[in-house]
C-alpha cells in the first residue's frame, strides 16, 4: 500500500522477518476455514431453531466464543507483530493455544446445550487458559520489542480484552455449575459475564484495532491525534467497563447498583464515542466507498446504538436490562456489531494475508467484495426489522434479508481460498509492480485476468449462498418462526376478546397469547361443535397452543397468527402453550361443553402441569438447581448460637420449568435449620432486605409477641433471642398480616432441638412440608386463590418432587431420623416410608412409639397437622430404593415425594 510518512499507515504486506510466507499463509487460510465455519454453524442455528432462548443463546455463542475469538487469536498476534517489529518464536505455542479455544468453546457449546454443567465448566476453563496463555505471549511480545510505532498501545488494548475474557468465562463457569444462589443474583451474573465478554473481549479489540486499520482499509494517511486518543480512550473504556461490571455484580446484592452499572456504560460509551474522532477525521481524506470501510462503518453504528440501548437499560433496572440485552442480543450485537465488523475485517485481512501477492490479492477481493452493497443494505434492513416488534411476515422478511447479506459471506470465503489457489495467467494487471497489497476498489473494478475470473465465481457463491438462505427461511417457516402475511385467516367476525366466548361449529373463535394469559381464557361449546380457533401470539416470545399438549397451532413468533381446526368437540378439555413453564404461569385455555356440571375456569397450576406428571416421564429440573440439603449436622459450639437471617426476595424455581416468585429468609425455601439442645440459648438477626414489612415468629421461644414479632420495615432489623426450654420440631415464620400470604410465600423454617434421650442414629435428615401456589406469571398469588385452600404444589424443602430428582442416600441396616416439620399454611401431612415401618415416633415433644415399651409395635405413619413437628427412626434392613411421600395422596400427585435409597 502506499505510503504516507514512516508510519501513515501500518504496513501488512511484509511477514515477520523469522516466519515463512507460505507458513503463514497456511495459518491464516486455517483460521479463515475456522471463522466461516462458526459462522456456517451459527446460521444453520437460527435457520433450523426458533431463536428461544437456548438456540439465541447459542446462535450468540458461535459467533462469539467461536467465530470472533478465533479471528482476535489470529489477528491480534498479527497485528501485535506488525505494531512492535516483533520477531516472533516458534509458532508451535500458537497452534496450541488455538486449539485450545476451539476444543474449549466446542465442550462450552456442547455442555450447555445438552445440559451437562461439567463440560460446560471444563470448556469454561480451557478457554481461560487459552486466554490467559494468548495475552501472557502479548505481554511479553511487547517488553521483548526494541522498536514500537506510535500504536503500540493497541496491543494492550488486546491484553486488557484478553483479561476481560478470563474474568467472564470465569463468571460464565459459575453460571454452567449453577453456582447463583438465586434469581437474582444469577441475572447479575449474567450482566456481568455478557458485558465482560462482549464489551471487553471483543469490543475493546474492535475499539483498539480500528485505530489503525481504518486508515488501511480507507488507503489514507493516519490522523496525527490517532496515538493519543487512543491512550486516553483505553484508560476512559477500561474504567467504564469495570464499574459497569461491578455495578452488575453489586445488584445481585443491592437495588441502587444498577446506577453504577449505567454510569460504567455511559463511560465506556464516551470512550467509545472518542475515539471516533480520528476514524471521522480519516473518512474527510478519502470516504468509505468500499466493502470493507463501509461493513466496519455500519458495525460501529450499531455498536453505539447498542450502547445507548444498554445505558438506559441499566439506568431502568437489572430486570429491564437483562430483558434489553436479550431481546436485542442476536439482532444489534449478534449481526450488526460481531458479525458486520467480522465481515468487514476479514474482507480487507484475507487477502492480505492470504493472498500471496498482488495477483492473488485482486482475485481474493473480486470475490470477497461480490455485490458488498446489497448485501451491506440487506444486513442492515434485517437488523432494524429485526430490532423491533414485528409481526411474523415482516419478521421472516428479516431473517431473509440477514441470511442473505451475512450468511452467504462463508461461502464467499471458501471460493475465494479456492481462487488464491487457481494458478494466474501473468497480466499487466497482475504483474505490475505496486504496494496495494490490499486490493483497492480501483483495480478490483477495472477487468484483467483476474478480475474476469473472479466475477463468475462471484456471481455462483453469491447464488449458491442465496439459495442456501432461502433453504434456511423455509426451514425458519416450516419450524414456525414466523408466517407469510396472508398465510392464515383473520379474525373471525363472531370472536370475543372478553374472558369467555362461545364458539358456533366452524366459525373461528379469535384467541390472543399474551405473557403469560389467553384470552379468552375459557370457551364454551355444545357438544358436537368442530372447534376452529384464530390465534394470534400478541406477546413478544414465542407462543404456541396445543389441545391436551399435542395438536394445535406451530410454533408462532411475536404477531404470528393461524387457523387451526381442533377437530370435534365432545367433552371437557384443555389447551395450553407448551413451551416450558408457559403453562404453569397461565397459558391455559379452558374448553367447556355447555353440559358440562365441572367447577368453571380450571387453573393452569393444576396437579397435571408439565413437571408433575407422576408416571416417571416428568421434566428436569434446570441445569443450575440444586437440592436443598436435608442433612441435619450435629449440634456445634457451645450452648449459646448466634445466626443472621436477611429477609430476600427472588424467583426461584419451584418445580421443573416453573418458577415462581418467594420470599425468604437467606435466600432458599425454608430457611435455614437451627440446631440445639434443650437449654441452649439462640440469637437470631434478623435483616429485612426487602421492599415490605417482615417478621418472624420462633414456636421454639416462649416471649412476648408483641416486641419479639413485631414487624421489620423495609431496611430495617430486629434481634431475637430465646432460650430452648423444651425438645421438639418447631416452627419459624413470618408473622406479618397476612399470614397465610407470607407463610405460602416461603417465609417458614424449622428448629430442631434435640431429646436428652434421645439414641445416636446413622443419619438424620429434616424434611419441611408445605405449599405453593402460584401466582399469574409467577407472581404473588391472590389471597382469594390462598383462601381456597386449594394449592398447586406440596412439597418437601420448597420443591417438588426434590428428592426424586436427588435422591436421600442412607445407609441400609442402620437406624434412620427423619424429623418432619409441616409448615402449612394448609395442608395436613401423614408421612409415610414405602416398604419401611416405624419403631420410633416422637410427635409434638412426646415419644408416641419407642423400643422398649412392653406394647411396642410399629407404626406407619406420622400424621401432623400444619404447624406440628416430630421424627421418625426405623432401618432398612435390604438395600433399595424406598419411596417416602404423604398418604394424603392428592397431595403426593403434588409433588409431596422423595426417594431413600439404602445401600
């Protein structure tokens, strides 16, 4: 290229003086093979899936941790070379160090989209060490050079990215083991693992590379103010982006540290915005009017544009921004910023480094730059479509639009390798001697041998990538991310939007999903009707829905609609939207026969949800659950125990795909087990992180209620003490008016003080049954809904059918405790052992059953009332597995299970 000035513009075209040309043109052809191969696999994503959001998740996934991580170990070590006149060693630790990513993200890809949180963590760690061992080599790249350009602070740009990558797979293997203690804190994870990964790993690349390739690229003198802006924009983004990190991490913990996140953004944002002031500078010498200008050009738009979005989402709230960055997440950062900017460098860097020379170099351009503009204004008309709220024909107009202007780039990629490789026929074109070794606009337009052979090639992997994307929206349409407009019928004249309607036989019934409602939410129908309903998805997820769970609408994106004919109708029935958890939070449509003498409006947290089907076939709970602990530890220290309890809200999950809103004591479902003998002597803190009024209520103390319950303002805290005077499985809770709402909101837990004589056992274990139900869209449930005493779940230790899904491992042949507390706040308890029979029973601080007794028999269950405690001890005497649950069986079918397996 020519040059303007000893460094106008960093030079490309001369290898590293210790490293072979061929060599490194094999490695870059390599990494190219590995960039277009995420991207073939990211777009094969979006078009076979429907972008919920395991396959957004993933989509994300392939282009960052794959296809762009790539393109920065590769490029960043080239550019670092070229920036320090390094002369670099021996390339065996670079291959490495690549293959590491690669088998890293591949085991982060693999772990996480098949639920295994082991592998998912180990490629966490691989990556890391790749990481880690990329930016090491940088650092002492740089110490080692004798000579360094004006740019020399770009290479630590890539270290600080480099550690900003280290710290988010960190973050992001704690997310994979399922390390959040709660739903809030799992959100401020993922804030902070996203922000790290693709502001720091990946944005302070961009930010720090363009200072020097943007002047390439334009073919135009570097702006003098170039170096220093570039120091100061990395002191400015680097600071933002660790007080936005630490602010996102703080609001698992703190309501206000979403305004430190949003200052941190605002920063970073600044930084960026600065240092667009040579980039603008630049563009004034020698406008944009190439592929590659012009995709970094629009990258960068969209980057700001992202930014500004993320500023006011952090302002609003980590609920508000968690919801920004996901909605937007694949459209503005996904295409617009990663793969735009990606498409852009590579289109300029492949034929510089893999071009060989001139000739090559032309043929590489002709190819890469076929049609740059329409694809260009493709890509981008798809991102804004996509952007916004859009029903199903724009939406599917949108992929099309970015399938055709982005997912066609790999095949762009893989013909023009195969071009480079074509020998040339020497031309004047071809031989004349120049420094462009980049490839300009002015000679890919201007004919010669080259140019006339990479035009058809052109034209065939443009058609061929086109036809692929067409494949791909058809794909996206038959999995039913979208629909054509007109492809279904309108809204029938006689529909109702109301909460009932009648349907006539064959006139449409209109139906609108919401989240998480359909309305009408109950449909009458005579006997005989052939049912025909209109839906239409007015929500902005995904919703389908399926009489008894099986036929019904395809899947329908946001302003979907279809006609679907439910067949006839002869009885009672229902349908919902299956997609997990949707059904459990109130997506339920009731269809009633006009004869029916059924109870109106079944409730969509009915015992034969998704999750609870009691046959064997129910769901898994998520990969991040983990099992409350019913392990009683023997009584530690002294006679005196001091503990702090903060009251906190989150939503957890409650059952396999349900979540649902809680108040608790230290965050878990009950609280936590205090432990003592009679005598000792408890002080409790208690520290009302909350946004209401809390209390609590030990049945184990005897004080006066009126002091030691009363009620705790928000921020407010209380210390109660009490000295257990008497043996017993006691009762804790929240005694703020209503009672039963915090009760049945999780604000219980047990005390569990030890009989004197009581024998040793092998093993104890604490068991606290009580009840949920859930409230519309996981909310707080309505006190009618608790009044009727009527609840969605019964559980053991706050969820159900825990113990099924992480069995109680006991030891066969010894003797067994197992103290049960019924928190209520309704349902009685009559516990039971499959296969087992009690020898002991100690029930409301009296041995109703103990060995010894001149009449001693055995009994079969220990029935509480709620608020009562006791233990059971038996042994098993055959290893196996053992079933224990309440004879209340309705309440089994709850979730009221759990397994003892004997060994």
């Amino acid at each position: 290229m020519t040059q303007h000035g000893p460094e106008a513009v960093p030079s490309y075209r001369r290898p590293p003086l210790t490293e072979g040309g061929s060599s490194r043109r094999r490695r870059h052809a390599v990494a190219a093979g590995l960039i277009a191969a995420y991207l073939v696999a990211a777009v094969c994503v979006v078009a076979a899936h429907r972008l919920v959001a395991v396959e957004q998740w993933l989509a994300l996934h392939l282009l960052v941790l794959g296809a762009a991580s790539n393109a920065v170990f590769v490029y960043s070590r080239h550019f670092a070379q070229a920036l320090l006149h390094a002369r670099p060693g021996s390339e065996r630790p670079a291959h490495v160090r690549l293959a590491c990513l690669n088998l890293g993200a591949v085991a982060v890809l693999t772990g996480m989209s098949t639920r295994l949180p082991w592998l998912a963590v180990t490629g966490a760690v691989l990556v890391a060490a790749a990481v880690i061992a990329h930016t090491a080599g940088l650092v002492a790249m740089a110490r080692a050079a004798s000579l360094s350009g004006r740019l020399r602070i770009v290479v630590w740009y890539y270290v600080a990215a480099g550690t900003a990558l280290v710290v988010g797979a960190t973050l992001g293997g704690l997310l994979a083991g399922g390390t959040a203690a709660s739903a809030r804190w799992e959100r401020a994870l993922v804030l902070a693992h996203a922000h790290l990964n693709l502001l720091g790993w990946l944005g302070l690349v961009v930010v720090g590379t363009l200072f020097m390739l943007w002047p390439a690229v334009l073919r135009t003198r570097m702006a003098d103010t170039a170096p220093r802006c570039a120091r100061q924009v990395l002191v400015v983004a680097v600071a933002g982006l660790a007080v936005a990190v630490t602010g996102a991490l703080l609001s698992g913990s703190f309501t206000w540290a979403h305004w430190t996140a949003a200052a941190g953004m605002a920063g970073y944002a600044a930084g960026v915005v600065h240092s667009l002031r040579p980039v603008v500078a630049e563009m004034r010498a020698k406008p944009p009017r190439t592929a590659a200008p012009v995709a970094l050009l629009a990258g960068t738009g969209w980057l700001l544009s992202a930014l500004a979005v993320d500023v006011v989402g952090l302002a609003l709230g980590g609920t508000t921004a968690a919801e920004l960055l996901g909605r937007l997440l694949v459209p503005m950062l996904g295409i617009g910023v990663i793969a735009q900017i990606l498409t852009g460098a590579l289109t300029f860097l492949l034929p510089v480094t893999v071009g060989g020379g001139p000739a090559g170099n032309r043929r590489m351009t002709e190819v890469l730059e076929y049609a740059w503009l329409s694809r260009a204004l493709f890509t981008n008309l798809g991102v804004v479509l996509l952007t916004v709220p859009i029903p199903g024909g724009p939406r599917v107009l949108a992929w099309t639009l970015v399938l055709i202007g982005t997912g066609s780039f790999p095949a762009l990629v893989a013909a023009s390798l195969l071009a480079v490789r074509r020998p040339a026929t020497a031309t004047g074109a071809d031989t004349a001697g120049t420094a462009d070794t980049a490839g300009t606009s002015d000679t890919a337009g201007t004919g010669g041998a080259a140019g006339r052979r990479a035009r058809p090639a052109g034209r065939t992997t443009l058609a061929l990538g086109s036809l692929i994307a067409v494949l791909a929206v058809l794909a996206l349409i038959g999995t039913g991310t979208g629909v054509w407009p007109g492809h279904s019928s309108g809204t029938a004249g006689g529909a109702t939007s109301g909460p009932a309607a009648t349907a006539k036989s064959g006139v449409p019934v209109a139906v609108t999903l919401d989240e998480f409602s359909v309305t009408p939410s109950t449909i009458s129908v005579a006997p005989g009707t052939d049912l025909t309903l209109t839906v239409h998805n007015a929500g902005g997820m995904n919703h389908n829905l399926l009489l008894d769970g099986k036929h019904g609408t395809r899947m329908l994106a946001p302003g979907g609609r279809q006609t679907v004919d439910l067949g006839t109708v002869t009885h009672d029935e229902q349908a919902w939207c299956t997609v997990t958890g949707h059904r459990a939070a109130g997506m339920v449509l009731t269809i009633r026969t006009t004869t029916s003498t059924a109870p109106p409006a079944a409730t969509a947290q009915d015992p034969s949800m998704p999750g609870m089907d009691m046959s064997g076939g129910q769901s898994s709970p998520a990969p991040a659950w983990r099992p409350y602990d019913a392990t009683l530890r023997p009584v530690t220290g002294g006679t005196e125990h001091h503990l702090t309890l903060h009251v906190e809200q989150a939503t957890v999950e409650v059952s396999p795909g349900v979540r649902q809103r809680v108040w608790t004591y230290n965050g878990t479902v009950p609280g936590p087990v205090l432990h003592g003998r009679v005598g000792d002597l408890f002080t409790v803190r208690v520290i009302n992180d909350g946004d209401m009024p809390h209390s609590i209520d030990f049945h184990a103390s005897q004080v006066a209620p009126d002091r030691a319950m009363r009620d705790i303002p928000p921020g407010g805290e209380l210390t109660y003490r009490f000295r257990a005077d008497h043996a017993g499985a006691w009762l804790y809770h929240c005694a703020t008016a209503p009672m039963i709402q915090h009760l049945a909101m999780g604000m219980y837990g047990a005390v569990i003080i030890d009989p004197p004589t009581s024998a040793p056992a092998a093993t104890s274990q604490v068991l606290v049954q009580s009840e949920f139900y859930l409230g519309a869209k996981g909310g707080v449930p309505a006190m009618s809904k608790l009044l009727a005493a009527n609840p969605d779940l019964v559980v053991f230790n706050g969820y159900a059918d825990q113990y099924r899904h992480a069995p109680i491992h006991v030891p066969a042949g010894k003797r067994v405790r197992l103290w049960l507390v019924d928190a209520g706040p309704d349902e009685p308890s009559a516990f039971h052992v499959v296969g087992a029979q009690f020898d002991t029973v100690f029930k409301e601080g009296a041995y109703q059953l103990k060995p010894g007794d001149p009449a001693h028999g055995a009994a079969q269950e220990l029935d509480l009332q709620p608020g009562e405690g006791g233990f059971v001890e038996f042994t098993l005497p055959q290893p196996g597995t053992y079933t224990l649950t309440t004879h209340r069986l309705a309440d089994a079918e709850r979730g009221a299970m759990g397994t003892l397996v004997a060994r």
